[in-house]
C-alpha cells in the first residue's frame, strides 16, 4: 500500500486513514507500520486533521469512531471530543 507524505484535502486524508487502519485490522500491517504511517500523516497534514483542538468534521464524518480511537492512541491526542460522535 503506498502512502504519500502530502494530501490536498481532508477527504483524501481521511481516505488513507481508513486504508492504513482498515489493512491493520486485516492483519495485512504490522503494528509497527500502523503507528509510522499514521505519525507521517499526522506531522505532514495536521492542518488538515486537527481544528480548534479537535478532528475536523470532514474527518470526523468519514473516518468514524473506531478509526479515530486508533489514531487518537497514536498520536496522543485527548479523545474525549470523540465521545460526542
């Protein structure tokens, strides 16, 4: 699976979200790689994810409550805006 490090907008960020943690929970990546993935995208796009100290609702919409869990573990980031979904 081939992730760049640069995406022009949420929905492509989100699209590649849910491939990354989807293959992780087919078994077909290994944990190791779930975290460096999502810590690049991360780094790379945050503006694009993050907004006022939350995800973005096009995130939000299209990536979900489980995938956001993940993410939010990898990253750090407080999931108790999440709860809300």
């Amino acid at each position: 699976m081939e992730v760049k490090k640069f995406y022009r907008t949420q929905r492509e960020v989100a699209t590649v979200i849910n491939e990354i943690v989807d293959y992780y929970w087919l078994d077909k990546l290994s944990d190791e790689d779930l975290e460096e993935d999502v810590k690049m995208i991360y780094e790379n796009n945050q503006d694009k994810i993050i907004k006022n100290n939350d995800y973005t609702t096009i995130i939000k919409q299209q990536c979900g409550k489980n995938r956001l869990a993940v993410v939010s573990k990898i990253i750090n980031f407080n999931t108790r805006e999440l709860a809300t979904l």
